[in-house]
C-alpha cells in the first residue's frame, strides 16, 4: 500500500513519482454511490493520494468533510482535504481544520476559491474571513500538525497582474509553509515547464504536481477550460475538432493526448499526476495502465525501511 508514513512532501522529494486522483463531492446519494463505486475502482491502484474539492455550497462542504473522513477512515488510501476561504468567517474555516485533523487528516490543500458568481466574478472576501490562499496557510501552520499544498496555475491566474506576478504568489505561499503545489488543468506540457522554471529563479522548489484532465466530452472540458482560464491550444483543437460530432472518436483521442502529456511530464521530471477523475475511474484507469506499462510510473509500495 501507499506509503502513508511518510508525509506528501517527503514522498515527493523521493525518487518515484506520485500519481493521485481528485474527486468532487456529489449533489445528492446516487452520485455519493457513483463515487464510491469509483473510488473502490480506484483504491486497488494504491495512488499516492487522493484529494476531495470543496465546494462553495453549504452542504457539499459538509459532504466534502464527511467523504474526505470516510476515505481516510474506511480506505488504505491518504486523503486530502481542499478547504477555501469562500463564504466563511475565520473561526469556520478554523473549525473545518479541526474537523479534518480529528478525522486523522493531517494533509490539506488551502485555496482562496472562486467567488460564488462563478470563477470569473470579483473576488469579495467574507467580513470575517481571509483574503488570499496564503492567509489560510498561514492559519493551518498556526495550528499545527498538518502538511499543507496550494494551486498553482501553468497559465497564470485569470486575476493575477501578471503571470510573473502568479509566480511570485505561489513561492510567497511556499516560504508560508504550503510544501507542494499541484495545478490546474492545461494542456501543454511547455506551459508546465514555463511554470517550474518562474518558480525555481526565484529560489524557490516546492514540488509542483501537475493537474491532468483528459478530454472526454469535449464540450464539457472547454468549457472548464474556459472557466479555469485554461487556453485549449489550437494544436490541441485540429486534433479534436474535426472529431467533435464522433463521442468515441474524441474519448479515444483525449484519453491519446492526456497519456502523451503525462509521458512528456514525467521525461521532463514532474514529480508527479494529479488526475481530476470528475468522479468516474475508467479514464484515469486506462492511463494509468498505459503509463504502468510503459515503466513510467509503479505502484506505490511500502519502502523496506
Ligand atoms: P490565491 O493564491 O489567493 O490567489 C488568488 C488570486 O490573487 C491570484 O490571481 C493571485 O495571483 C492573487 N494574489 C494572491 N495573493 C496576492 C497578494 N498578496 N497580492 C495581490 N494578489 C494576490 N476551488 C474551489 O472552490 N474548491 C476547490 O476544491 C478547488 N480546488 C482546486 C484545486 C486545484 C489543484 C486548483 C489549481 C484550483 C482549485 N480551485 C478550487 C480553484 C481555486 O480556488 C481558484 O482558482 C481561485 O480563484 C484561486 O485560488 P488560489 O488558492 O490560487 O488563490
């Protein structure tokens, strides 16, 4: 089984990569169901760890608690937790901490968030709450005990000055005490790459995992795209587009250029895949196995020492 002994960033900073997977917290018990058939699909996988996304209605971020706490309780597998600052006085995300630690779960991911107007909507902090992801890294080393990451965005934050800007805001959440980063989706490995090498000229290696999402529906996936700020390049599009009519057709060559951006990911040192599994295995399943075959990526096995 994964090594849950040893914290993510150790693991990180170890010599294999990791390959986790991102589920979203369902509206309603079918999709509860559906996500569990999932995650038992998933689990004999034995990923590095697997994350819960927080959403921005009351009750799915107390699904996000209660799912994230079965995971941890009821699998073999490291869950960890999103938690954002969106709609919450300070001493309610505080009290969400506590929840994640008494459920024996010491890793968060800490986000601002997307305004309740959708992603692109100006950002209005809760009276009294905090303003930016790093104040609720911040708040997490406060208390102590947990092993905390960030987003980190290849293209640059929609809101962000400047992509140079974004940079320096991931390595000021770095030097706060957030020890990996995992990103949101794009498509093109050199924007990756463009990303680790901001970071690493201002001095700073925080493992930078990166965020995989392959074009199942393509229809589904721009518009994500669009909402994340995430361009879908055209060298993506000629391929997709003369397909789009032909679901199987576009499955297939999505599942093609998600599997190839994995390889070119990891040649170039990735320390990681983070696959958003928008709650369904058999995808993330196919790469997986693509990847394993290839050598590129094993399971996780306990170290002898
Ligand atoms: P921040 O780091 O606070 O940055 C927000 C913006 O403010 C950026 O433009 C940044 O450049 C700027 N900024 C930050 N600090 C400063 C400063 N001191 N001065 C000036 N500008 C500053 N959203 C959810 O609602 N739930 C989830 O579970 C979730 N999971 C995610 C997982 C991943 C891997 C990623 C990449 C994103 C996720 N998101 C989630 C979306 C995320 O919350 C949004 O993209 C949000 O708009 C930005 O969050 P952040 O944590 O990067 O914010």
């Amino acid at each position: 089984m994964a090594d849950r002994d040893l914290s993510l960033a150790a693991h990180l900073r170890a010599e294999r990569p990791s390959f986790s997977f991102e589920f979203f917290p369902p509206k309603d018990d079918e999709g509860e169901e559906v996500l569990w058939n999932t995650i038992s699909e998933l689990e004999p996988l034995d990923p590095t760890f697997v994350s819960v996304t927080y959403g921005a209605g009351g009750t799915s971020q107390e699904r996000t608690v209660r799912i994230t706490s079965r995971i941890a309780e009821q699998t073999s597998m490291r869950a960890i937790g999103h938690l954002t600052l969106v709609g919450q006085s300070k001493g309610e995300i505080e009290s969400v901490l506590k929840q994640y630690a008494s459920a024996g779960i010491d890793h968060v991911l800490a986000l601002r968030g997307d305004p309740k107007g959708g992603p692109r909507a100006p950002w209005e902090p809760h009276p009294d709450g905090m303003t930016y992801a790093i104040d609720l890294v911040e708040l997490a080393g406060d208390l102590g005990g947990f092993c905390v990451g960030v987003a980190a965005f290849p293209e640059g934050h929609p809101d962000a000055a400047s992509i140079q800007a974004d940079a320096e805001v991931l390595v000021a959440k770095a030097r706060a005490g957030a020890e990996y980063a995992i990103t949101q989706l794009f498509f093109r490995s050199s924007d990756y790459f463009d990303l680790v090498d901001r970071v690493r000229a201002l001095d700073c290696d925080i493992p930078i995992i990166p965020g995989i999402m392959p074009i199942l529906n393509f229809a589904q996936v721009a518009r994500m795209a669009e909402l994340s700020g995430a361009e879908l390049p055209r060298e993506v599009l000629d391929q997709v587009e003369p397909i789009a009519d032909d679901k199987v057709a576009v499955r297939a060559k999505g599942i093609e250029l998600a599997t190839q951006l994995c390889r070119d990911l990891l040649a170039g040192g990735a320390p990681g895949l983070h696959f958003i599994t928008l709650n369904r295995s058999k995808a993330t399943r196919e790469i997986f196995e693509a990847l394993r075959g290839e050598g590129r990526i094993e399971a996780q096995r306990r170290r002898p020492h």
